[in-house]
C-alpha cells in the first residue's frame, strides 16, 4: 500500500500496525468515545481525514488523474463499505498504491479510459473472494496466497515505482531532498497523531519552500472557482471496456485483496470486536469490491483499507464506525472545494517526488519483511524458486503476449508465483 497501506501507503499501513502497541503509551488522556459530543465526534473524524488525506490525494497526482475525484469516490466508497458491513466496521477506503505502476503501464497502453474500465476486473476479484470465503473460509485464502508469493509481489511494487520516484526527484533535487528528509524527521522523531501524516509534512514543507523560491505557479489558484465538481463526474460517461486492460489488471489485485484480510484483523484487534465472524470477512471483502466498482464508473483510482486510520483510532481510542463516516462525509465536501484541486495539482514534481524516494522504498522493505515475520524458509527449494522466478520476471519486464492481448509486470509475476506455488511439490530439499 495503501493504505496503505495508509501514512499512506501499502508500506507505511504496514508500519502503523507494527507499532499499535507503542502508541498505547499515549493514550491516557485520550477521549472516551461515548462521551463524544456531537461537535467532537465531528472534529475527530475530520482529523481521521488528515491522516489519510496524503495517500488518498498522492495516488492520483502521480498517475495523473483529479485528486478531487479520488477524494468524492473514497468518500462514497467508505459510505457503500459501511452499508454493505451494516455500519459496523470502522474502516476508511482510500486511494491504492498497488496500482500505481499498473495504472500507468496500462493506461500507456490502452489510454486512461480504457485502464479505469479495467478496475472492474480488480471489483470481480474481491467478489470472488468473498463468495471463497464465505464458502471455505480463509484457509482457501491462505493456501492460495501464502506469505512466499505476497512478500516478492510487495516487493515488486515498490521495485516497480522506484525509476518514477528518481525521475521526478531529478527535477530539483534540492526540493526533493527537504520533502524526504521532512518526511523521515517526522516518521522517526514525530508523537502521537504527528507520526501518521509524514507525508502531508514532507509535502508542505516542500511546498513552502518551493512557494519561496518562486516556482510555484499560483496563477490556477487564483483562476479556479470555490466550489467545482470533480473533473470526472462533472464529464461522467461509462467505461471504455476492452479486455486487454481487464484481464492485465485482475492478477494485480492479488496483494490488495490479502492486505485486506489483514487489515481487517487489525481493526478487530483495535476496537476489540471479531469483524472476521459478525459481519464477516466475505461482507467486507465485497464492500471493498463495490467501492472499487464505484470508483471505476467515476473516474477514481482503485481504492483499499487504510491502517493509517486505524492507527489513529488507536491513539484517539475513538473506534465508533460513525466517525469514519463523517471523515467520509468531509472527503466529498472537501472534493468539490475547486481551488483544493488546484493547489494539489500546483505541487512541484520534486516535492512527490522526494515523498516518493522513501515510500516506494519502503514498500520493497515491507515485502522483505513480509518473508522474514512470516518464517518464509529460502533454503526450501520450492520457496526459493516462487521467489526467484516471481522477482526476475517482474523486473525483467517479461510479456506474455497471445494477439493483441498481453499480460506483464506485477500481474504476470503474481499469477506465476500463485501457479508455482499450487504445481510446486512441498517436500523440502536444501540445496
């Protein structure tokens, strides 16, 4: 992530959940959310926005779609998540960096219209896995998707995104270089909500500095109105399907659908309720994929689970799904806010950029961690060959090509590696 997930991403929602347990210290004169007024419960989920306001805003201004939309489809994604779990669980949708780098190749290939129409596909994925679920449980999951193929598929992810981090870094290193290190003062030295929006640090830091040395266009600013409709849904048509896009983007989907599984275990542990049994995984797997559907039809990125906020739950000891819904409802407010949209969009590329340096980095890192939390044994020939072969192949570039459909990078490397891993036998052989 994502997401990841988060802050903000698939590698910093990772390091959130690695250190729910710290922020427990910090939590005595947290509220009591019972005794949450309704102005209160208001301020608190807009604060929820925040935190994951970085990720939710930097997937689109990366893959260059409108940051306004992605915040009116993760807000009305929440809203359809939230319906289909019955209001129970505390859980923010937001934009997904799984799919960065497959955005971006496949919409080179087939052009954007026809790579949005493809998140359909990503939406029948969790369909699907919801009805496995719901008929054999997560240990089909488990079997399916064991920790040997997700942990060289994270690292793919990050891997994949490092050239785009350098080349918009390259831009003005000088800038980059304040944006990342803001960024890594603030994940390492930052308390208490502080420490769960580095990104937006890193990013207003860079900004300041950026408006300071004079290269910040302001002009947009100025011309854009108060209140716009998100560029997507002002222009909404249906998706340009095609299936070369559909098929390249469903095996992509794979680490976001057990990030999800995860992730909801993590909130359960937060707000010590069993979510897995009442409403059930398969619920929120397929509220997932309906806000996945959702953001498909309107423009918006692929979106998942965000830890980040749960990570803020922890340290507020506020898990009421109700205030997630406002943290929803201001995301759609905030989304139709037309000079929001244009100072997002006025960021130099060196201040994502520089952001970009540590997160994508850090996405690999997780991956690598994903093997060693997991136990994943290298000296067992079957693990080494799924890792080896999954890695090369994703950075290789490999195609797999019949006419005019093709399947590469992330997608091609995660379907083999799920291949190898049901045909491989499990007997262990050192080499």
């Amino acid at each position: 992530m994502a997401k990841a997930n988060n802050c903000c991403t698939f590698a910093f929602r990772k390091h959130y959940q690695a250190t729910l347990k710290s922020c427990i210290n910090i939590t005595t004169n947290s509220m009591d959310q019972k005794a949450l007024s309704p102005t209160k419960m208001t301020i608190v989920g807009v604060q929820f926005l925040f935190v994951a306001f970085g990720s939710t805003v930097l997937v689109p201004l990366l893959i260059g779609l409108d940051p306004a939309t992605a915040l009116f489809t993760a807000g009305i994604g929440t809203f359809i998540f939230h319906f289909v779990t019955k209001g129970q669980v505390p859980v923010f949708l937001g934009s997904s960096f799984a799919f960065i780098a497959p955005i971006i190749s496949a919409s080179q290939q087939w052009g954007m219209p026809g790579t949005l129409a493809a998140i359909v596909g990503v939406a029948l994925v969790y369909f699907l896995m919801s009805a496995l679920i719901r008929w054999q449980g997560r240990k089909f999951i488990d079997r399916l998707f064991p920790p040997v193929v997700i942990g060289p598929v994270i690292i793919l992810i990050g891997l994949s995104l490092s050239p785009a981090a350098v080349d918009m870094a390259k831009t003005n290193w000088l800038l980059a270089a304040i944006a990342l290190a803001t960024a890594i003062v603030v994940l390492t030295l930052g308390r208490g909500l502080l420490k769960l929006v580095p990104i937006i640090c890193g990013i207003a830091v860079g900004y300041i500095v950026a408006l300071c040395m004079g290269i910040v266009d302001l002009t947009p600013i100025a011309d854009a109105p108060w209140l716009a409709l998100p560029t997507s849904i002002s222009h909404f048509h249906l998706p340009q399907f095609a299936w070369e896009p559909f098929i390249f983007m469903i095996p992509v989907a794979i680490a976001p659908v057990i990030e999800h599984i995860g992730d909801i275990y993590v909130v359960s542990a937060v707000a010590e309720k069993d979510f897995v049994k009442d409403p059930g995984l398969h619920r929120t797997m397929f509220g997932d994929g309906l806000a996945c559907l959702f953001a498909a039809f309107f423009g918006g990125p692929p979106v998942t689970t965000y830890s980040e906020v749960t990570g803020a739950m922890q340290i507020t000891r506020v898990t009421s799904p109700k205030v997630i819904r406002i943290a929803a409802a201001t995301a759609v407010v905030f989304s139709v806010l037309g000079k929001l949209s244009a100072l997002l969009r006025s960021i130099p590329s060196a201040v994502l950029g520089g952001i970009m340096l540590l997160l994508f980095g850090t996405i690999a890192a997780v991956g690598i961690q994903n093997l060693m939390n997991h136990k994943t044994d290298l000296n067992e020939t079957r693990n080494i060959i799924i890792v080896s072969v999954t890695l090369t192949l994703g950075i290789g570039g490999a195609v797999l090509e019949f006419g005019s459909f093709s399947l590469s990078g992330i997608g091609l490397s995660a379907l083999v590696g799920v291949i190898l891993n049901l045909i491989l036998p499990r007997k262990t052989s050192h080499s």
